[in-house]
C-alpha cells in the first residue's frame, strides 16, 4: 500500500471514532486546497538591508540584470493573467525587498484574490495590495536590528503596520536573538500584530567561508566568526523550542504557532532526506512539476525552491518546513495525538498565510482552535 492511501485510511478512521473533528479536517481540507498549485514571483531585486547570510544576495546565485527589469513591467499585466488561467492558487512575491516595487504588486492584486508578499516591513505597502504580508524581524533590540540587518527596520515596521491586517510578523530566530522573542511576542501584542517564527537557515557560501574563514566583509558576512556565528548548536534548539512553545501559551492571542511544528524544527540534525547532492528530497517547497519559480526575466527558473542558496543540510526555513507538512505520512498520524498535531500544523498554516477577508473558511468560527485539540487530546487520555 503506497503512503498516501495509507494515511486516508488512518485519517478516516480517525474521522469515524471522533466526528467532533470533522469539521476541523474540513478546514484543513480547504487550507490544503488553497496551496494546490503555488508559484513564486520574483518582483524585486533590490534591498534596503543588508541582513547577515541573506539567502537573495548570494554570491553564487545572484545574477543583477538591469535590462530585464524594464521587459518585465511592459510584461507582467499579460504574464499574470496566463498565470490565473494555468490556475495558481497561491501566488508568493518575493525579492530581495518586494516593497520598492509596488506597482506590480499592484497589478497582481488585479489578478489574485489572494497571494503573500515577504517584505522586511520597512517601507509601507498600498492598500490596494491585499495580500497577506509576511514582516521579516530579527531583533527586538534596535542596536541588534543595526548589526543583524545593517540598519533599523523593526520598529519601523511597528509604526507603519500597526493593526493592519494583513500584516504579520515572522520572527527570524537565531542562535543570538532567541531570548528577545519574549520581547517581539510582546511588542507585536502591543501593536496589534500576529507573529509567527521562522529559524535562521545558513547559506552554503556562508558555511564554506566559516569553514575557511578569511575575515568579514562589508556586505553580507559583517558579523559571523566560526567562534560566533547565527547557526544552532542542539542546546540552542532545546532553548528555541522551549522559549517559543512559553510563547505560544502566553500570548495566545498573538502568537501563531504549533507545537507539533516548533518540535519538528527543533529537532537536532537535518530535517529532511537528503539526496547525493545534499538536496531535501522530501521538502515541499522543492520546484518542479506545476510549481514554478519565475525570476525577474519572467522565465521559469530550474531551481530547487524559493531560497536556493541555502543549504538543505540546515535548513529550518518556514517556507519548506510548512509545506512539507501538507502530506502527512502514515507514522505521523497513526496515533490520535499525531493526528490533532498533524491538524494542528495545517490548520495554523491557515491562520499564517491566509487571510480571514479573503479566505473566511480557512478560520474557524467561534470555537478556538487550540482549545477544541486540547480538549479532544484530554477525551482520548480519559
Ligand atoms: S530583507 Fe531579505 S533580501 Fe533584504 S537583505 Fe534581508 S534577507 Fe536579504
Ligand atoms: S526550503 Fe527545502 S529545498 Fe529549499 S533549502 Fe530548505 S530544505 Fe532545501
């Protein structure tokens, strides 16, 4: 029996001895549905910031082109329109800093009802971008923000987004900033802002330079020694996991995230399976097939996902770490407990990408989430 129909025969069974979670798997039916056929649009390949390891900038696969930007403006209108037609569900707009070109995330409005800008916040986007908008931060503390970032951008973000919602934060934890997520939960309480987590993930350049370190340099290596650089020793995961599963019961309210995921990221060793190029074989933001990646001369790029420059090895990044949880395996869900985790995981994936304006059914109604697994979990240990 192959993996898939193993795990629908699990989840029915599920389903039957519980019908209190129907309409739970419901919602994470439409959540799934939503991510169906996604697509990354490059629209930007410039940025304000110059954060430490940025997986953009790289050395080794970045390639300025300022011809090709002039091309894409005449043509993104009609390139988005055949996009809709082919059926992307969840169009991703990314850079470097997709903010400093917002003309074409307006035009995608026109196209997309809904979509994800991953923006460092520092600049404010139209409102007639509707999109969800996912605010990097890596530091509550400014001084910190300056030497992780080269400049300031948190506390700009604040001001600018307070209590718009389509905002929210993903906290960029690495192994020097994981006690002031206390702060950021917090500070984004006060502003009226969700957040949710993401683990610093080391390009391969960057490994290679602390592995045959030279000195820094002025750009994106200002900071790291192999004495002290943003990596995770296992000690610094348990503290990661620790900390952001306080937060998710302290701020109920604010923090987005699973604990199922949180112990999955912050399990030691690699996350995924890794093939003889070292590439995650099983990472759900891996490109291919229907899934594109569309760089800045609008062609498809054959790249192996959104942040190409990191090394799968290492890699905690969100982006892949969520989307591999769409398909569940059977060992992960052959228990009720896995099965709530693994509904846990896909109904806040919901919660993070989409929008209650644009996608009401991903939300469930009065009831919260969270109290309905833990009182399902108490039922099943009585
Ligand atoms: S905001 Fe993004 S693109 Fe800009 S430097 Fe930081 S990681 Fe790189
Ligand atoms: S998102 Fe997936 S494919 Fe990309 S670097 Fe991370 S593990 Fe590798």
């Amino acid at each position: 029996m192959n993996h898939q129909l193993a795990s629908m025969r699990l989840l029915r069974k599920h389903l039957k001895d519980h019908p209190c979670l129907e309409s739970y798997y419901d919602t994470a039916k439409y959540i799934i549905n939503s991510f169906r056929l996604p697509a990354f649009y490059e629209v930007s390949d410039r940025c304000n910031l110059k954060c430490e390891g940025c997986y953009y900038f790289d050395a080794d696969t970045f390639q300025p082109n300022l011809s090709v930007r002039r091309e894409y403006d005449a043509q993104w209108n009609n390139f988005l329109g055949n996009e809709v037609i082919k059926g992307v569900t969840m169009p991703y707009f990314l850079g470097a800093e997709p903010a400093l070109e917002q003309q074409r995330l307006i035009v995608a409005s026109n196209h997309f009802n809904r979509g994800n800008v991953g923006t460092n916040g520092s600049i404010f986007l139209d409102p007639e971008i509707k999109f969800r908008i996912s605010i990097s931060a890596w530091s509550a503390s400014e001084a910190d923000d300056i030497r992780l970032r080269g400049k300031s951008a948190l506390y700009q973000a604040l001001k600018l987004y307070q209590g718009d919602p389509r905002a929210i934060v993903l906290y960029t934890i690495n192994s020097q900033n994981i006690a002031q997520a206390k702060d950021i939960a917090r500070l984004c309480q006060e502003h009226g802002l969700p957040v949710t987590f993401n683990l610093w993930s080391p390009t391969k350049k960057l490994i290679e330079k602390l592995n045959n370190f030279t000195g820094n340099d002025n750009n994106f290596f200002r900071i790291s020694t192999p004495d002290a650089s943003l990596r995770f020793s296992n000690d610094d995961l348990q503290l990661v996991r620790d900390t952001t599963g306080q937060l998710i019961e302290d701020y109920p309210d604010t923090v987005i995230y699973s604990h199922a995921y949180n112990r999955w990221s912050t399990t030691p060793g690699p996350l995924y399976k890794l093939d003889s190029n070292n590439v995650a074989e099983n990472c759900g933001s891996r490109i291919g097939g229907q899934f594109k990646y569309y760089g800045m001369d609008l062609a498809s790029k054959p790249i192996k996902c959104c942040t190409a420059a990191i090394d799968c090895n290492e890699c905690r990044l969100y982006s892949g770490g969520m989307s591999s949880h769409f398909l569940p395996l059977p060992e992960q869900i052959d228990s009720l407990e896995g099965f709530l985790d693994w509904l846990d995981i896909i109904l806040t994936i919901g919660r993070i990408f989409l929008r209650p304006e644009t996608d009401p059914k991903a939300f469930t109604s009065k009831l919260d989430r969270s109290s309905i697994i833990k009182a399902a979990r108490k039922a099943i240990s009585q």
